[in-house]
C-alpha cells in the first residue's frame, strides 16, 4: 500500500521529518512516499499561508496522486481536506483530523498542544469544523515556532510536557494532541513521561489511511464529494487544469 | 467610501453582476469596485474549486487592496475570509457569511436556497463554521447551476420561490439566504413573491462592510488575526511574495 | 432614513448619551431620534427591570414608530426584540444583537465586559438566546454600575481595559463588545488602547438598522413575525391598545 | 402549602380552567390559588402580548405573592420566568419548562402540540431558552386557537392525537407535552389514548413547585438571582414600585 | 405512594444512608424502601463499578419492583436508567439526573461537586447524556472518596462549601448539585452556609418521583421504551431471566 | 498482534459472524480471537439487555484478556465501553464508535441503518455519547431483528439499500453506518450498489485497535481512565472479583 504525506508547507525538512515519522509507525508493507507543494510557505502558521496551501494541496494531488493508496495531508490545519476528498477516489485523511478522531477513542475530552499563541484561535476552528467541539477540553500554546523546534526540539520538552500536564491538570483532558507536522515524532519521545496519551497527527493520519484502503470504501456517487464534472478555469497548472478538463 | 468586491470565481460576467447588484444596494458615497482573482474555475461549484479560490482571494488582495476601505468576498463559499481578516488591517465580509448574519437579525431561524443538490452539505459547513447552526432551519437545492441563473433567470423564479416556500413551510425558516454570487440582485426582484425576507449576499456583505468602515475598528494586535511577520515562501506572486517579505 | 433608539431605560440621560453616540457613527443623512418607555426603571440592571422592559419597549413603539424606518433597542439585555420584530413592518435590532453579530464579523470568539457581576448570567443568556453561544469567548464583569459610568466613566477606563485583556488574553476573545447603554461611545475611546476590536452596541444597532433599511427587505407573511391580527387585551395604553384592535 | 398560579393571561376563564387542573393532580394539603394579571392579552398568543405579560407577571407578583409557598406561571410562553425567581424568595416554576422538565424524565426526545402555525417558532425558542434543545424532537402546530380549544375541546381531540402520532412515529419523540394553559387538563384526558406520556404544563408546574417547597433551598445570596437592591423607577403601580424602594 | 431506592451500591449503610435522607424529604404517605443490588462495588467509584451496577440495578429490579410505585436510582452515576424505564411501568428517575434537572428550575446554570478528581469527567459524561451540557458550569472535586464522608462527613463540611464557592465564584454557577449517595442529606445541612442552592439527588429523585406518579402518566407503547418482548437470554437470575421470559 | 472480539451477545453464531468478518478486513498478522460473554441476551435489541452487557463485557474481559494486544466491542450499543478502557491497560474500541469516527473521515454527515424502530432512540443516544451529534444526518430502522438478518440476510439487500438512499436524499448522508454485529460482513457486499460509502462496525473497530496497538499509546495514569485501585466488592465472578482485588 503506498500512502502520500501530501506535504503542503514547502520546505523539504519538514517533509522528510514527516516521512521519517511516518515510517516508524506505518504497518509492515506500506510504502511511504512524501511531495511537497510546489508554491506557497515553508512552514505554513499563519491563516493566509494555510489559504495557500489548499490551493498548493490540490495542485500537489493533481500531479502526484497517480499510483497512490491514500494520502495524509501533513500540514497541520488540514487546509483543502474535503476538495481533497471530492478530487481523488483513494482516502484522504488530514493530519490533525485523524489525531482528534483516535484521541476520541481513548479520552473523554482532549486537548491541544499548538506552537505560538496565533495557533491557539485557528486550531479550535480546525477541532470544531469536525464538530469535534464536546470532545475538546482545551488548548494550550507553546512559546516556540515550528521552525524553533525543527532545529532543536530537545529543548522544549520540558515546556511541552508542562503544557500537557495543564491541559489534563486543569482543562480536564485525557489524551492530547501535539498538533503541528514539526512536532511528529515527539509524541512517542515523550509519551513515557506523560500522565496520558500523545497523540500524533501523522502517525494518526497514516493509521486511518491505512485502515481506509483496508476496508475498500467505494468513491461516492452521490453527494457533496462525488466525482467533479468538466470545469471552466483558468491559470492553473497543466496537471490540475487537466483535472478539471476530464469528466468523471 | 471604496469597498473591493473580491472575486474569486474568474469569470468577468459574474463580477459585472455582482457590481451591478452592489451599486443598487450601496450607500451614496460608496464606490463599488469589482476585481477577479487570476486563477481558478470561471463558477465556484465545488470543493476543489474552492480551495484554489482561497489562493486566489489572497493573491487578488496582495495585488489590488490598496486604497480600498473594506472588502466583500463575492465567491458565496466565502473561502479565505479568516485569512484575508489576518492579511489586510481593512474589514472583510463573506458575502454568505454577511447574508445569514443579517438574516438572523429577521428571523429566529433562517433557510438558504443553493443552486445544485453538491452545494446542500457545502454550504451547511460554511454556515456550521460561523457557529450559526442553532439558527439554520435547513438548505433546499435548485436544480440549477449557476450559469443556468446566469443565463436566463427568469426560468427559475417559479422553482426559487417553490423552494423558499419549502423552507417555510416545512422548515420553519422566517428569511431566506439565496446563496451564491450568480443570485445576486434576485432577492429584490424575488421579495414582493416571497412570505418572508430574501437575503442576499452581496448586498448584505456590502451592508456590513459599509457598516464595520464607519464604525472605525482597529487591526488587532493580538490573537489569530494580528499582522503577519515576515514568512519565508516559494512560487507566489511577486505581490503576495511582497506581502510576505514586510514585517507588519 | 429615521431611526428610533427605543430606550425601555426611563432616565433622560441615557436616552441622550446613547443619541450623542449614535449620531458620531450613523451615516450622513441617517437621523436619530431617542425615546424613553413611559415606565420601568431609571437604568435597567436586574431581571425584574427587564421584563419590565419587555412591556416598555412595545408600548413605546406603539405611541413611537409612525415615520420611522427602523427601531435600535437601546437597552442592553434587548428585551422585547422578538415582539418588536413582530409588531412593526420596520426593521428593529437589539444593541447587544448588533454588537455580538458584527464581533462576528471580526473574531472567531468575542466577549463581554459588563457592569458588575450579577449581568455575567443574565448577559450570557442574552448571547445564549441568539445562538451564538459557540462564538463567545467569555464574559468579564467591571466592579462597577451603569451610574456609576454615566457619572464619570473616565475613572473606570483603566478597568474596562484591564478585563479587555483578561477576556483576550486568558479566554481567548479577539473582539470585546462593552455591553451596556452606559459604555456607548467608549469603544471608540478607548480602541487605540485595546488589542482587539471593541464594539459598541449603539453604534453596532444604528449600522445593522441603516443595512437593513436600505436593503428592503419585506414584512414576513407567515411564521411568527406576521402581523398580529385583531386580539383583545385589557388594561394598556390607548396607542397599545389601538395597535391590537386593528387587524394587520 | 400555597401555591399561587400566576396567569399572565388576563381571562378569568383560564385561569379557572387552570385551577381546576392543578387541583385535580396537586397532593393533599397543596392549597391552589390563581390570579390573572392586572393588564395584558386576554389569551397571549403573539410575542408582543408575551412582552407584556413578563411585566403582568411581576406587576402580579408584587401584589399577590404574600404568603405563597410557590409560584406556577401559567401561561406557556412562561415569560418573566427569571424575572420572578430573582423577585422572590419562593419557588417559581414555568408550566412549560416544568412541562419540559417532566418530559426528560420520561423520553430521550420529546415534542410539543402547539396551538396555531405561529407558536412552532415561538415555543422552540421557549424550549432553546432552556438549553433543551438536544431533547427537543419536534412540534407540530395545531389548526386550532387556545379559544378555539376553551370552546369545544372535544371537536379538537382527534386533531391533537394526529399530531402527537405525527411527533412519535416521525419525528422520534417518547414524550409529548401539550403546550398551552388553554390545554390543561387535556393531557390526562387523552393519555390513554396516546402512545407515549402526554404532558400538562399546569400538573407538571405544581408537581415542581411542591416539590421545591418541600426541599427548602434557600434564596440564592450571589449570582444574577440575589435580592434586587433599591432601584429607582417611574410609573409602576404601587405595589410594583413599593418592591423596588426595598431594600432586599 | 411507595417509591424504592433502588441502590446498586452494595453496601446496606449506604441505603440506610440515603432511606434516611429521602424519608426526611419524602411527601406524607410516601413509603420509601431501599433495596441493595446482590452484586456489584460496595460504592461504587469507577467505571467499570459502573457498568456492573446498571446489570445489578435491572437484576434488582427484576425481583424488588412488585407493589413499587416508582424507583429512584440511588447510585449518582445513574447507570441503567433507560434500562429501567424500558423495563418497568412505573415512572424511574435517576439521582443525579433528578438534582440536575431540579437544579435546572432554580439557575441558569449550575455546578456538580463530585468525590475525587476520577468523578470529574465520569460525571460530566453523565450530564452530558441528559443534553444538559448548556446549562453545566462546571464540576468541582472534593479530596475525598464516599467512604471518607461516610466515616465522618463533618470533617468534609468546610471543604465542600470552599467548593461550592468557586463553582459560584469562578465558573457562574447559581445552584450546586452534591453529587453522589454517601452525600445525601448534606445539602440540607449545608444550605445555610451556602450562596445558592444545594440540590440533593436523593431529595431530588424522590421528589420527582412523587410527581410522576401522582400526574400518572401511561407506560409508552411506542419507540423504545415500550414493554420488552419475550427474549433469549442465558445465565440470568431467575427473576430476571423470568422478566424476559415473559411478553409485555 | 492478536485483537479480542468482546461479545456482550451471548450467541456464538454471532460470535462466529462477526469473527469472520474481521478476519477478512484484518492486516495480515492480526490475530483474531472471539469470545462471548458469559450472561445475558442472546441478541442484545434492549435497553435492559445493553445495562446487563456491560457487565457481561468486564465479566468476560477479566476473564480472558490476559495475551490480548486490543479489545473491539462486538455488540452495537458498545455497553461498558469506558469501563473496559478504565480497566484494561490495552486500547478498546467500540464498534459503533468506531464506524461512526471512520464515518466521519468520508462524509461531512453520516447517517445509520438499524435493525427495527427500538433502535432509532438507543442508537441516537450511543452516537449522541460521543459528541458526534453535529455530524449525524440521520437514522433509518429496517423492518427486521438481528435474528432475522442472520437468518437470511439476503432477503434484506433491498430494504437495506433503499434506507440507504433515503438517508443520502433525504437526510444529506454521506456515508452510512450499517449497525448491528448482525450486519458485519454487509457493508462489504452491498459497497457497490450503495452511492455512499457503507460502513461496518466490526471492520472499522478492527482497523482502529490495529492502529491504536501500532501506535503505541501508555495507559493514562491521571484522570478518569487511570488503573483501579483495590475495591471492596460483592457476588462477582472470581476473575472479576480478582480485579477488584489488585492494586493497579
């Protein structure tokens, strides 16, 4: 089964950071593959960047889902998730999505761990856009940015840990999510000095891409996501203004 | 007063018309100015389309909102209205967004007629994201696109004002959104027919923008909207790479 | 265009405060005209005082509303909104409404700051009752009475600002509206000084009232906002009771 | 015990019609006394003369509250409900929150046979106002007046089984309340009739009501319920006034 | 009227406990009987306690309810509740359930004071599945475990009030539920010293018990609380097994 | 890694199903075991047999997983689900929950088939438990018992599809849970006559302990979910009683 990260930061680093986290917890036979973006921010924070980046997912699958099993998208708002879902046949699976949704099976409510205080207002839209609302007991920010962390993320676990002990400590959670694709990998580091689960957004997406191919779900026929008929646009790449010169 | 009607369908027609329908509705003083993003579908209609359309409003606004006091997003998706918030220091409306707020302040609970059975889920998610849930009494589906609207509207009257009494009837809806840039202008021709309000979303956006330019508001300097710090990106715009290259 | 503030607050001065403030944001040719109801409390701040009110406001606007285009509650708990809407074929908006509908327009979250503790449930039940509990942030209360402000708000600028911050820093708020007939005008004061958007329900009202105006939209005839027919009552004002002796 | 049936509605016939019902389920020793306000609709039936009942109510309270161990509102819109709890030291239950209330205890979902299209929105504010609506499966509108109803009852019997069928096998309902003082009485009547457990607003107000007397909490000393301070006010009756020069 | 306390408590102090306390509140010519599950937690604490108690409540009910006029739960996780009210004709209310909904005539919101940090979101998962999560403002944890109260609840009495205090004082609750078995009377005694309401659960439920027996509602016989048909099981006692041996 | 299907439905021919159906959806190395409780209904369809599966459910797992990697609840209501994920140090899954989170992967809103009108409330309320009501469309109830189905299930391929639709047109569905451990196996065989994706309960449980064991997470040690301490209990099963019996 080969699964794409569908990697719409655009900075190699970040990518190779999440393939090699995806590897470790991909089952026996799964072939990770990660692309990046072909435009927009190298580590996507800010809203605009992430309005990009649907744009730059969507470009990304038009040119490389060919061959393709599933995708994980590995940018941590999920921005373009359900176009995603409506362009391809194969299962598509945002990162953080998944992560709230396995954190659900082992917590009541869970909470957040994001990077800088911007994060905290944009991640509870992405937790509430699944109507995941009940199931979220709180957030909580680090004083770090991604690009922080990529380079040298022994630093801040202390301060990651102290944020999870706060939001099971006073905001009642019972797993939590360290949201953010340039924190794969730290959940399973840290896990062990934890009061409760550490939920990882890319190894999540990779599990449910998994078990989605698994079960051979049917591309819908009907609905807000079947297959998108013959489109009129313009300036868009060759491969996406293919997509939408084919009827389907 | 000078309000951009940000388009990100790309289709010069639709923008015509929504100038049109804005320039009826504006407050004297108020210019109407209409630009198209330069790139993505000619009519949003589905998810993959919207998606680019938020690149699309944000590279548009990288480029033209200079001298501009406020702007209304004419894609009734609304996409990229979070990220143009952060982007720009002036106020910014989606026009669907602008057509249930004011709804809400006629009717306990309000409908919306969409053109097309794909935009029924579509447009639930874009009101669920505005928290307004509690307030929508359900979506009815034209068998319509719009460019079937664009074409010849006239044929549609009957089965709008069918639908509208649909939402009443047996919704318990008390106004009625008529969703989509190709709608424009509709609601007025409409109301005399109809048992309840018809809203519009340009008129309303246009509405709301005026309403938020007079009122003064400052840019925020904190939270998920303040100005963006200079970002590192690849393959944007030289407008929209500008605007991430200044310190704000 | 007439606007009536519809004050259900007995005290004069309010009535001009909240004139003097409306008339800095309404739009050229928009005019303003304040009336008290002929009875209840000076300064409305208990429940008892509100439904007080209730009766108030529509028996004002039955001796009040010939020549008018629009009615602003300008009593903060809103109180009789929905029967006003019911009673006139003229728009009518709540300020708190207003002002918690175009915080909508600015922030994902937004909160209250209002004038002592005993409003922290009463106000939220007035959010509460617009559905938009999903959209507030929190509510802080000033140590402090409408008289209080009405007397000498600059003393209390300080803590209006100081629970500004509490509001966007600890509960996540990125627009306050200062709640209360006593605040307006003080948004406007003092938004230079605060992070986020401050908003002001009189000001917030004026502006959905001239939208709602120059949009057009047509009194329901059906549900529960239609016309009242003939209905017998004893005991009211002539005008009030007049209103219910004519069929509509 | 004393408990007062407080009738917004101004007709002596309700009231009496009231009373009769509550005496039919109240426990021995429960004394039932109902008193009309003083002013108002004869039978409130549109949200205008709802308003001014929330004044009838407490302008009733002032006056006929002496030596009361209780208060039911009887009349279904149950407006003033907050407004008389803070007023006073006793119990105050609303016959359709009681109704409401009642109804959880005995269905997962339930629904409300409203009398007339107009109270389909009006009472799902009612029940909103509560925070019920996870509970809440439906209502359907009878073709019937409250006036209508004090008639003839018996002609409408069929017509309110239809729709109590309507809400089980429909709308999923497992409980139905039969909202409305013009209703009271009529649950009993029918219930063997009905499927599922019908309601009395009126029998379910007095059942609460006693037994909130019986447990003996105490008036709350903080929060938005506390004793109402001296207040200044204008044109309220003597007694109404003579509340508000107290200090409580 | 004779109402059981249907206890899946194990443990006979805890029914004597909670016999005591509700024949304190119980109307004139209520009888109350309590009755111990044969098996199960001797108090339960946990959730696996839990699960075992709704089986231990149904086994009970299946031998104890004969000449019973209605059922209180006794165990505040109410487990089995709508087991039981499937299974039996007469009316079953839940203890916890029965404060909450009590607790719900006297505040806007209300808070939960439960024994030990474990309780915090095993009873927020029990409010929560009564739909009223808007109306909770939070729950509070007592550094004590049931055994520690019933040993010597005096020691506890100032602790429970400091609670009672921050639910009022910092997350707005206008009334305090006291939840769990080994609580029952202190409500009563406490109220004195406390700002709002105290609710008790078993004062609770045997009080909304009494109402619902005296309105006489009918058993349902549609949807899914209707009689149990004949069904197959094994390993049952034979009170049980005869219960579904037996058409309804 | 071998995976425990718990069956709280004391019929090994369910037994046996549902443990086929796994096998053919398992990774390749997934173990899978099957094992019914020792007590209860043969079929569980009621309330009162799902509170008696609870206990069935930790009754059996005390009993028999000892060597088990992760624990899928066979049985729709998921009974005891919290409990068992208190007491194991294993993940747990629900099978309903676990088809109704991969539900939410594909379709904005799904609905659920169940087997007979009972189900539509019961189920409702396991959904509504897990905080998805938001993305619930709808639920449709066949005319048939699990007994029924396992009889001769192809009798019912029609009657399931056409629920099917109805939830995808009417109910804006757009993936659907079959649900009930009689209809493992189902979604499989009708995927390519349905429009949406169709979901299976005991697959997507599977697949989710798969990825809950790949992953890696440590049994909490805080909050509700933290191993039991030494508990005083009465009547249980040895291995059950063990449990209680040791400090964890």
């Amino acid at each position: 089964m080969r699964i794409l990260l569908a990697n719409s930061n655009t900075s190699p680093e970040v990518t190779a950071a999440v393939v090699a986290a995806a590897r470790l917890s991909a089952a026996p036979g799964t072939e990770i593959l990660g692309r990046n973006a072909r435009f927009g921010a190298r580590i996507v924070g800010t809203r605009t960047e992430a309005a990009i980046a649907a744009h730059g997912l969507v470009d990304l699958l038009a040119e490389e889902s060919t061959g393709i099993d599933a995708v994980v998208i590995a940018m941590s708002f999920d921005s373009g998730l359900w176009a995603a879902r409506e362009m391809l046949a194969v299962p598509v699976v945002g990162m953080t999505e998944a992560a709230c949704l396995l954190a659900c099976t082992m917590a009541p409510r869970f909470g957040l761990v994001v990077m800088g205080e911007r994060g905290l207002a944009a991640y509870r839209q992405v937790v509430d856009s699944y109507g995941l609302e009940p199931r979220l007991a709180g957030l909580r920010a680090l004083d770090a940015s991604p690009q922080d962390l990529l380079g040298d993320p022994g630093i801040f676990h202390g301060q990651i840990l102290e944020k999870v002990e706060m939001l099971v400590r006073r905001d009642g959670a019972e797993a939590v999510v360290l949201a953010g694709a340039a924190m794969a990998g730290l959940p399973k580091l840290l896990q062990e000095r934890a009061p409760v689960p550490l939920v990882d957004g890319i190894a999540a997406g990779v599990a449910l891409a998994e078990s989605l191919v698994r079960l051979g779900f049917s591309k819908p026929r009907a609905g807000s996501l079947k297959g998108v008929p013959r489109r009129e646009t313009i300036g868009l790449s060759p491969a996406l203004s293919a997509y939408f010169g084919t009827d389907r």
